[in-house]
C-alpha cells in the first residue's frame, strides 16, 4: 500500500492496484520500534550526544579514562656552597685557540653568561681570584676577594663578576690562594665545590708545596670537591686529569671548551637533572562517530532530492578521505499506506542512497550497514504534513573513528 494523503495534502492522490487509496488507521509496530531501539543501543552504547545547535551534524563521543606518562624533569642540589676561584695571572693575556679573545675575557665573559642561567636552589656561593695584593705594607694576600661566600644572589654575583679584570698581570700564587681557602672552608657547612681556573702552571717557592697537594689536603679536611677549568688549550691533558681525580672521587677537569660551550657544565658539580615519569588517570573525550542532518523524501518516493547533491558530495569525500570511518544508514516513511508497504519503501530509500554513494564515490557497501524501519519510530506527529514530511528520512551516522 503507498503513502497517502486527505484532500487537504498538498502531495497527490495516486491510485494502487485500479483503487483508490484509503487512509489507514497507525497501527502500533511494536517489534520495529525494538529493532530500532536495540540498533540505536548497539551504535550508542556507552557514547553522549554532544548538542550542536544549528549545525548539520551531531558528535558521537564516549569519555574514555587513560594512564598518561607525564615527564618530569627537578633540579636536585648535591651541594651547598660554591667558590669560584679566577686565574688574573700573566698567562691569561695569551689568546684562546681561534676565539680571537684572550682567556681572562672569556672567562669574564663566560661567568657572566652561566651566572645568568644558573638556579637558585639555595646555595652559598663566593667569587674570588689569585693574584699577589699587598693589603698593608707588611701583610700581603694571594686570594683576592671580589664576594665573600654568602648566600646567593644572581644580581649581587653579576656586580661581582663585573670587577673580574680584563687585563691579567703578575704571577700565579694557585698554592698560596689555596692555603687561603682554609679559613673560608671552615665557615660553611655540607658539601662545597670550587672551581679553580687554571693552565696548570704556578709560581713556585721553596717553602711552598704544590698546589695538587694543598688540595688533597684541603680535601681530607673538609666536604670539599675540586673542579678544575683547564685553560691550556691542550686537547688531552691526561696527566693533569690524574692529578685532579687524585683528589677525591667527586674532583674532576673541565676543559676550557667545555666551560666556553656547555651551559649544563654546572650539573653534576652543583646540581643533577631528576626525570621522573608520573603516571596520572585522566578521562578525555573521544570522538567515535558524527550523526548527519536526515535526508527527507518526497511522498511515496525513494528519489534523492536534489538538495541533497552537496551534502551528499561532502559525505562521499570524507568517506574516501578517512578509510577507517563506517557509515550507518536507516530509513523510516511516515504512517501513510499499510505497514508492509512503507517497509518496502523504507528499503528503497536507504538503496538510493547507498547506491548514490557506491556509485558516485565508490564507497563499498562492506563500509554501510543499510537498515530500513518503515513507519516506526518517528521523529515528529504524523498527524500533520509537516510531522509526516519530517518522518519521510534516512538517518546517517559515521562511526568507527
């Protein structure tokens, strides 16, 4: 039986099998109505619909609770204090390499930049320099002092470094400058690093000791480790490595390079990077599927409306464009005409446009479930035109993303 229409339809009277068409009274079909509700549950299952307003399509999405490994990256301080110790002697007028600098600018210049960078985790830090310096005129100094060990300021150690020279003169008392260190060691508590700038050179005199060996023994005094700049320019300088590894096992050399180039050089004599990986819940909402406007027929028709064709086009490419996107069809009729046909009319209009896309767009059917309801479950009152022409649609829904 075809869809019909009262006098007052503006859809026209038509004529089935020579007769003329009566109105039927709508029946209740209870089993379609639990083949559309289980179909509606086993595509909506555990998804929200998402409001869209105006728009021609509704996300389907399911919140979805997932492990993330979040890195985290802290600064461990493994010592307390710092002391700087800066060679001024003659030697460090001499040019490093192919910098076209010499090697008391660079050291100015260097100082200035990791000072600049590094964190304050609450160290005691100083800045000092060996060069003779007559404090009276009988007593005179070997360790000039540009900032007292205090606690640490990046503006207070920037003034600091700004009075370094840029012009070296005098000899190299590295062993007196050391001696010095002893009361200034005294003072702090936990464990304190010095980096001691030097070309390994050093004035000698006949009552003084070698500077390795004022270390060892500052080193067995106190919690103090030795990080020795080597600014000779020597690309291996193993025996001086030695000399300093001698020391105790948390003194090393740096090289000049590695002073000039490496902003990290501070880690591992001031400070270790600890990663951790924190592993955290969080429910994220997971895009599975799009519900698409419907597509309304005209009566007692499966032809697509020519309205269609743009939506249509869209529906294609996005198909073609996304592989593992599936496309769930479902027609319906309004309650016109008996139940066997409209079902029959249903089908038709979930083939048109299934076979609109396969031919137009070649989706294959292995990506569209077709299913076809006829007169039940409608969206508006077909007790009115305009209840019934909403009624006449197929409904698309894209899943599996």
């Amino acid at each position: 039986m075809c869809e019909t229409v009262n006098s007052a339809s503006s859809e026209n009277r038509m004529d089935f099998n020579s007769m003329k068409c009566k109105r039927l009274v709508k029946k209740e079909i209870t089993m379609k109505k639990k083949n559309v509700l289980f179909m509606c549950l086993v595509l909506l299952l555990a998804i929200s619909i998402i409001p869209t307003g105006a728009r021609a399509y509704e996300l389907i999405t399911k919140t979805e609770t997932v492990i993330i490994e979040q890195e985290t990256i802290e600064l461990k301080k493994i010592a307390d204090n710092f002391i700087i110790l800066c060679d001024t002697s003659q030697s460090m007028n001499d040019l490093y390499k192919k910098t076209g600098k010499k090697k008391i600018v660079l050291q100015k210049e260097i100082l200035k930049s990791r000072n600049e960078a590094l964190p304050n985790l609450g160290f005691n830090g100083g800045l000092y320099g060996y060069h003779p310096e007559a404090l009276t005129p009988t007593r005179t100094t070997n360790l000039k002092t540009y900032l007292a060990v205090k606690p640490y300021n990046k503006k207070e150690f920037a003034e600091a470094i700004g009075k370094l020279p840029i012009d070296a003169e005098g000899l190299t008392p590295l062993e007196q400058a050391l001696s010095e260190l002893d009361p200034v060691l005294a003072s702090l508590k936990g464990h304190t690093v010095v980096f001691v700038v030097t070309d390994g050179s050093y004035t000698k005199y006949l009552w003084t000791e070698k500077p390795i060996d004022t270390a060892k023994k500052l080193a067995q005094k106190y919690d103090v480790s030795f990080f020795v700049i080597d600014s000779s320019g020597k690309e291996k300088n193993q025996p001086f490595e030695y000399l300093v590894n001698s020391i105790n096992a948390r003194s090393r050399v740096i090289s000049f390079d590695q002073f000039i180039e490496d902003p990290l050089f501070l880690s591992g004599a001031l400070f270790v990077l600890d990663i951790r990986i924190v592993k955290k819940s969080k429910d994220i909402e997971k895009v599975i599927g799009m519900k698409l406007s419907n597509a309304l027929f005209a009566f007692d028709s499966a032809e697509i409306n020519p309205k269609y064709t743009d939506a249509l086009k869209k529906l294609g490419n996005y198909m073609q464009n996304t592989p593992k996107a599936r496309l769930a069809l479902s027609a319906f009729t309004d309650n016109v005409g008996p139940s066997s046909y409209n079902l029959e009319l249903s089908r038709r209009r979930v083939e048109s446009i299934a076979s609109y896309l396969e031919n137009n767009y070649k989706i294959k059917r292995t990506r569209m479930a077709l299913n076809y309801y006829g007169e039940a479950n409608p969206v508006a009152s077909n007790d009115t035109d305009e209840g019934r022409a909403k009624n006449r649609r197929v409904e698309a829904f894209i899943f599996g993303l």
